[in-house]
C-alpha cells in the first residue's frame, strides 16, 4: 500500500488534519496487519509510539480493538510478551447486497468479514424504482432475521454490474430504468436509517480480497471475472482503479473480433462479452441444440430456454464435442484478452473467477492460452489464482466496500 496518500507529517500546521490523517493510516494498518504490535506499526509507518498509543487507546475503550498475546513462536526474547492488537469482528456487522442479472443475494458479515446470515433469492436486477421498494422491504426484514441490534450494523453495502464510481456515489450506467437519475445511496439509507454504500460489483469483489481475505500481497493487482459480462478490476499504487465515468476495468467490451455478434450490451459487433459470455456461451449451447448435431445438452436439458452453464459444464464433462469447442474457443478469447491486460499493467497477481474457470480442464487451458499470448518477459512474473465458484461471494465483497469507508471514517 502506498502510504504517501494518507501520511501526513507531524511537523503540519493543521492539528486537526494531521490527527484525522493519521488516526486514518492507524486504522487502516492494523486492519490489513493485525495481529500487531504498536512498535511495529510504529516502525512501518515512521510514526511515533506515543501517536500510535494515543490514537489506539480510545478504539480499545470503545470495544474495536482488543490486546492479544503475541504467539509462542513471535515472542524470541525471554521476559513479558509482546501485546499485539487486533480488531474486534463482533464490534459491527455489515450488510451486503449482491444483485445481478440471474439473482439477488443478502449476506450478513462481521467486521473482518466472517459470514454470519445468508438468504439468496432469484429475483434479478430491475428497474430503479422497483428495486428500492424491494430492497426497503426486504433488508430490514433480513436484519430482523438474524436478530442482531441495529446499532451493531456498520451499514449496508450493494454490489451491481455496470459503470459505478463508490467513492463518489455516482452511478453511470448499469443498463437498467431509472438508476442514473437517483442515488440509492441516499435513497434506501433514508429509508433504512443506515449508511449505504454502492460500488461495482467487480470492483468491490477487488476491494474484499485486499481486505477481507488479504489477497493483495504485491501490485499491480487484477481481479478477471467472467459471468454474464466480464470485467478486470484492478489495484495499482494502493488505489483501486475507476477511471472516467468508472468505467475502467469494462474489459468485457473491448473488440476482439472484427465484425462478430453484437453485444446486447454496449451495441458493438465482436466485444468479448458478445464472444465469450455466460449468455453469448448460453446461446450458442441453445443454436447446437436446436439442430440436428449429436449433443449430450438434449439429455441434460429438456427445455433450451432453461439451459444453465451448469449443464453446459457438465455436458463438457461428458466429452460433448460441440459443446467443448464452445468453451474452448470461448477461453480461448478470454485468455487473449488477460494476456493483453498483463502486457499493458503487468501485475504482480492476477485472481479469476467464473464459472468457466472452475474446472481443471478449463483453467489450465486459460492459462495455456495466456502464456501463449503474453509478452515473454512476463512469464513467471505474474501469481494466478482461481476461485472456486461461492454463490455469496458478491455479496460479502459488498459488505466490504462498507468496511473500506469506514476505515476512512472521520473520527
């Protein structure tokens, strides 16, 4: 992390800016580092140990930090051992809301991320005013659900597809009625009496492995998700990229064949997402069943329309030719299209999720293809890892845009 954006010198003339700024870095730090000591925060941020003890004495009163022992193996020298901090993750629980084209998710974390409470439903991503209502609704009941006091709620974070600026509260286009004209931000923590955060729902999946699950250990970063469209988020220089019009990271709309399908999205003829999508995949899966090629998907799958990438994956599975060239050439279009992100930032890591990639098979042929189409000098420079498919990861990466502004909440 880079912390020139939010150090502040000792020797500033504004006393309030430089207690805020530093109260902030403080926070921020231990989130990512605990279990730590006060001397260590001290060294790693150039700060001094009675600042570090001034700032982290009232959060241990309030019951967000607490002191632990330092292990066994951590403490070298005979004598006291060393007290280390740590946030407390039953001080909040946070709300998270994942809502897309195939369903809408609620999950219920603590601070640091842990799942206390999920409900899933099917109901997808509509028109602005539809949402709310429903969201109004179906929220507080939720909360009720799992009988946590609402004062113990940090907030409330919602992840959804589309050009989404977080820190700004501005939504740009999702590609839905009514959503550009109002801020739900506003809107649904009046009704709610909660704070309310929006992001990306890529980009707040970015923002959960750096916090939550620690996965941003060198930079550039890059979260590749496939779905219904694809995206790249990325994290460079410690700050997560939006771009202008947070459109940065819509990878899923860049050209990759001249003159191909047009995207029901964004009206181009041959982006990636009309080529290598779950509902590009989807269709093509549904024009193989639909004529007279010997296909396992009319075992699996009665009714096209029904037709799930779960079965299209398993028909894969079952050695269905047609069905395995539709993938194959699908990753292979996703792969190009990673290798050209990894020649334009080269990251540090990359992390991939998708249906798609979830298989073995799936996933050692992207990375075949990457490797194939990367700049040599890139080889063995770059950490990937695939996740496995989580129905609520998007909702837990919601919660975390909630912690992410909390971390730098005014004191």
């Amino acid at each position: 992390m880079d912390l020139e954006d939010y150090f502040v010198s000792e020797k500033g003339s504004n006393h309030q800016l430089l207690k805020q700024s530093n109260h902030n870095l403080i926070k921020r730090h231990i989130y990512r580092n605990s279990p730590i000591s006060r001397v260590e925060i001290a060294h790693q941020l150039g700060l001094t140990t009675a600042t570090i003890t001034g700032m982290v004495n009232p959060m241990i009163s309030s019951g967000l930090l607490r002191e632990t022992t330092a292990q066994a193996d951590e403490t070298k020298a005979a004598g006291r051992p060393r007290m280390m901090l740590e946030f407390v993750a039953e001080a909040y629980y946070i709300c998270g809301v994942d809502t897309g084209p195939y369903r809408t998710n609620y999950i219920l974390t603590d601070l640091l991320g842990n799942i206390i409470a999920v409900r899933r439903t099917n109901q997808p991503l509509g028109a602005y005013q539809v949402t709310l209502e429903r969201f109004a609704r179906e929220i507080p009941d939720f909360l009720d659900e799992t009988g946590i006091p609402r004062e113990k709620i940090l907030g409330v974070g919602i992840c959804l597809p589309g050009m989404i600026d977080g820190n700004a509260d501005k939504i740009y286009d999702i590609f839905q009625e009514g959503w550009t004209e109002h801020s739900i931000s506003t809107e649904l923590g009046e009704r709610l009496g909660l704070k309310v955060e929006v992001e990306n729902n890529v980009r707040a999946r970015a923002i959960s492995a750096e916090l939550f699950d620690r996965m941003v250990q060198a930079e550039p970063f890059a979260y590749f998700f496939v779905s219904f469209g694809i995206a790249c988020q990325m994290i460079i220089d410690g700050k997560v990229l939006y771009g202008q019009s947070a459109a940065a990271g819509e990878i899923g709309h860049t050209v990759v064949q001249r003159n191909g399908p047009v995207c029901p999205t964004c009206g181009n003829r041959g982006c990636l997402e009309a080529l290598t999508g779950e509902r590009a995949i989807l269709q093509q899966c549904r024009d193989i069943m639909a004529t007279d090629t010997p296909t396992v998907l009319k075992e699996l799958c009665r009714d096209a329309n029904r037709l799930t990438m779960d079965q299209v994956l398993e028909a894969q599975k079952l050695g269905d030719k047609a069905v395995s060239q539709v993938i194959e050439d699908a990753i292979e279009y996703l792969g190009i299209a990673l290798a050209n992100t990894i020649n334009l930032i080269s990251p540090r890591s990359v992390v991939l999720e998708g249906r798609i990639l979830s298989t073995p098979t799936n996933q050692e042929r992207m990375l075949r293809i990457v490797d194939q189409y990367m700049f040599h000098i890139h080889s063995g420079m770059t950490d990937f890892t695939f996740l496995p498919y989580d129905p609520d990861r998007g909702a837990r990466a919601a919660a975390s845009v909630v912690v992410k502004e909390f971390l730098g909440r005014p004191l």
